[in-house]
C-alpha cells in the first residue's frame, strides 16, 4: 500500500481539539495554567507550526544528530583533550556542566506543561517534540560530564547542582523557574521560546561551539551545535503565539513578557557566557568578544525579528547597551575573588596580553576593572592570597541574584537600587530589575536570597558553605595556581631594566 505525503494528513491528524463532556472547558484547561489572557479558543486553533515535522521524521533526524555527537565523543575519547587544555578552558567546561545539565533536564517539564496545557492542537505538537529535544539535551550533558569525572570532580556537579543552594544556581533557578515554570503556557512560550530560545541560545550553542572547534574541544564542539539545531524548532512555539496576542489586542502584555524575560535571560548570560568568553578562552582563540557577539547575535538579529513582527525593542534599551560594556567584567571580580563558594576552578584571565585585548575591545577597562585587578596582582605578588579572598558575603540583587555590582576605579557608579515592600527592604542591581519585581511584587516577595538567609537568621555566617551543600573538597581554588601573575613579574623586571 502506498504510503500518504506527510502533508496529506499532517492537519488532519494533529487536530487533536475536542469538545468535552464530561468537565468543562475551564476545570480542562484552568486560565491560570493555560492562557490568563483568555485569548479565544477559535483564534489559538489557528495555530500553525510554519515548520511541520512528522514523529517518523523527528525520530529518524534526532537519531542522526545524536550518532553524530556521540561518535565525535568516542572518537576523540583517547584525545587528552582535557588534560592538555589550558586552566580557563577547562574552568570553562566545569562551569558548563555544572550550570547548564539541570536547566537542559528542567526545560523538558517547561515543555510538558505547555503540551498539557496548550489550547492550541499545533502548539502541542511542537511542545511534545521540544520535551523530546530537552531530554536528549540533558542525556547528552550528563553522558559527556560523566565522562569527565574521572578527570576532575567538578563535573559532579552536572548531576549535584540542582539539589543545592549553591548561590550561582540559586540565581539561576529563579530567574528560569520564572519563566519556564510559573506561568500559564502561552506566557511561558512568549519568554522561554520567543525570548529566551530566539534570542540567547544561539549566542551560548553557536558562538560558544566556534570558540570551542578553536579550542581542539571538537567533541563539545559538536555537543553544542547539536542542541542548537533543535532551537529553530522550539522557536517556532512562541512566534505564531506572539502573532495571536497582537492580533487580538494583547500587545502590551505580550511586550512586558519579552522585556521581562529578555533582561532575565541577560543577566545570566552576561554572567555565565560573558566571563567564559572574554576570559575563559584562551587568547588567541577567541572568535569575537562577547561585546561583538551579543552585538551580532542578539542585538541586530534579535531586534530585526521584534519589528518584523510588530513589536518594540524593550523600554531599557539604552540601559542594556551600557550594561554589555560593564556587567560581565564586574561578575569577573566576584566570581574569580569569591572562588571557594563555586563547584569550578576560576581563572583570572587578565595576564597583560589579554589585558591589552580588554582594553582594545572595552575601552576604558583599564582605567575602571584593570584598577582592581592591579589590586588583585599587588596582592598575589606579594604572597597575600588571603587579601584575595573577601571575609564578608557579598551583596546579592533581589532580583537577578547575582552580586550587586557597578563599575569600580574612575568610573565609579555602584548604586543600590532600593524598594520597600510589606515590611521588608529589597536591593536591585538597577532600575530594571526593580520593575520587573515592580510589575508582580507578590510572585517575588517571598524569594530569600543566600544573604537574607544569612540576615534572617536561617543560615549561620559560617554554615554557608554547608548551606549550598559544598564539602570543603568541592571549594573552588585558584585554576592556575596563580602563575598569571608570573607575566607580571616579568614586565616589572623589563620595566626597571629599561627605565620605563
Ligand atoms: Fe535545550
Ligand atoms: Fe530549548
């Protein structure tokens, strides 16, 4: 018997939409998990994926990807590709692992959700294929990390990491708990698909995979593309849906969504992406600064595809453009000084040749971060590694949940972003992160941040380490044993010698 195109039963075998008799509508799909802009259910039937895919089809592909990524792997398994690596390199892999696996495995239930509760019969299509992409994303992290742990502990944490109160994932945790989680599907789908998906991961998958193929790191390399190429897809969940809520008049919720979503994702990437970018890979490997990248990647893409639908770039854009010259190299200091409370070995990346590479891409670094790194060398260079290391917990912004930190040296603008609400005061990286919070105090309040635990009383000054469930074995430490510093020696000696 000849076998149908797929397009000759596609429609009809994805129209899945029934009318119910034995609940109703609402008690099958509550407004709060499926759609609180209650947009109508004739409108939402309209759905349509504009990229079909079959589950034979989907199978067969996701096999070959899967082949492919794997036998990279075993391929290069006998490489010594880690063990020749350089220090950033592998704090690299370490912070990946350990940061990216939980999100990859909590995706796959962000998906189910909306297959659950989706209203639209496409809609649901598309998310039971991206549930199937996320599970095969976190297999493909945890298969790859288990293989490191032979060579370093650290790699534990792929595994570990969502079970604790490690501050890095705590961050991380409420900002993708936010918007893959909390919110009814359609709102999920505009800022994990549309925000999150469009416009971050090409930056994390592709930009990260070229610097890795630089690196030699072929099989991570390859890891990444991998998962990227199941991105397009999930895209497509958020478009037609974000068309819908302009179509029927819901616009301005649609823009918050994106504007909510969009900074959140930033903050992390910044975080995450930006130090391993700028000063995780090694020099002369390095496709583009993360400046460059986030220009490319995300700026023009991602505000072209916003007006070609119909909608405005954020209202805190000028803000974002002056956060992407400074908000990673101030997460450097902190990440790099508060070394013992991370599961990877951070390095500083700021020897006088990448220094110079700071500067040519960031001007001004050296006038505003440099002034501290020197600081940080004086300090090295003079055996006083202790003066490395702060005695006090930094402070954490109540929203992004990372160190509340502003540009130091001559340039110099920290500023506490404050809010009083119900009793209890909140501190805000910036007047963008307290509007988020502005926007829904109530699903925010509650959050205690690794520091309110501390000032309420809930965790002992010296239990935090305990609290985020990190065994004195797992402390960060130095990734190269401080000998970045040695270069300095050696421009200080070349400077006596010639007088300069
Ligand atoms: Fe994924
Ligand atoms: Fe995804």
């Amino acid at each position: 018997m000849a076998l149908l195109n797929s397009e000759d039963w596609y429609d009809i075998a994805r129209d899945t939409n029934w009318t119910p008799r034995y609940v109703s509508e609402q008690a099958l799909f509550p407004k709060e998990l499926s759609d609180v802009l209650e947009m109508p259910l004739e409108l939402l039937e309209t759905f349509d994926e504009p990229y079909k895919v079959t589950y034979r089809d989907y199978v067969k592909t996701q096999r070959e990807k899967d082949v492919g990524a794997y036998s990279v792997k075993a391929a290069l398994a006998r490489s010594q590709m880690y063990e020749n690596a350089s220090p950033g390199w592998k704090a690299l892999l370490q912070m990946h692992f350990g940061a990216v696996s939980f999100l990859e495995y909590h995706s796959v239930s962000a998906f189910a959700r909306m297959t659950r509760f989706g209203r639209a019969p496409g809609m649901r299509n598309m998310a039971t294929f991206g549930s199937l992409d996320e599970m095969r994303h976190a297999q493909v992290h945890l298969y790859f990390a288990y293989e490191y742990l032979a060579k370093s502990r650290t790699f534990d944490w792929a595994q570990k990491a969502p079970r604790t109160d490690n501050w890095v994932i705590i961050s991380e945790r409420h900002t993708f708990d936010d918007l893959e989680h909390t919110r009814d599907a359609i709102s999920a789908a505009i800022m994990t698909n549309f925000a999150f998906e469009t416009a971050f991961t090409n930056l994390q998958f592709i930009a990260l995979s070229a610097d890795a193929a630089n690196c030699g790191d072929f099989s991570f390399s390859t890891m990444l593309q991998s998962i990227q190429s199941d991105e397009a897809r999930h895209a497509q969940i958020g478009e037609p849906l974000l068309k819908m809520m302009i179509d029927s008049g819901r616009k301005a919720e649609a823009q918050k969504l994106i504007d909510i979503s969009f900074w959140r994702c930033w903050k992390q990437f910044s975080a995450l992406s930006g130090t391993c970018m700028d000063y995780y890979t090694p020099l002369d490997k390095r496709e583009g600064s993360f400046k460059e990248f986030m220009n490319e990647w995300i700026l023009d893409q991602f505000v072209a595809k916003l007006e070609d639908m119909g909608m405005e770039k954020p209202w805190y854009w000028d803000l974002l453009l002056e956060d992407i010259e400074v908000f990673h190299h101030a997460q450097q200091l902190g990440i790099y000084l508060y070394r013992p409370t991370e599961w990877w070995h951070p390095i500083a990346g700021t020897n006088p040749a990448e220094r110079a590479w700071l500067e040519e891409k960031y001007p001004g670094w050296n006038d505003t971060f440099g002034q501290v790194w020197d600081v940080i060398i004086e300090n090295i260079r003079a055996g006083r590694l202790d003066s490395t290391i702060p005695k006090t917990l930094p402070m954490l912004c109540n929203m992004h949940g990372l160190e509340l930190t502003g540009v130091p040296g001559r340039k110099w603008n920290l500023k506490d972003h404050t809010l009083d609400y119900q009793g209890r005061r909140y501190h805000f990286q910036s007047v963008v992160d307290k509007w988020i919070f502005e926007q829904e105090p109530e699903r925010y309040a509650g959050h205690l941040s690794l520091i309110d635990r501390v000032a309420q009383g809930i965790v002992a000054p010296d239990g935090v380490m305990e609290h985020m469930n990190m065994a004195p074995e797992e402390y960060g430490i130095e990734g190269t044993n401080y000998a970045w510093v040695e270069a300095y020696d050696d421009a200080l000696t070349t400077r006596r010698a010639t007088g300069t």
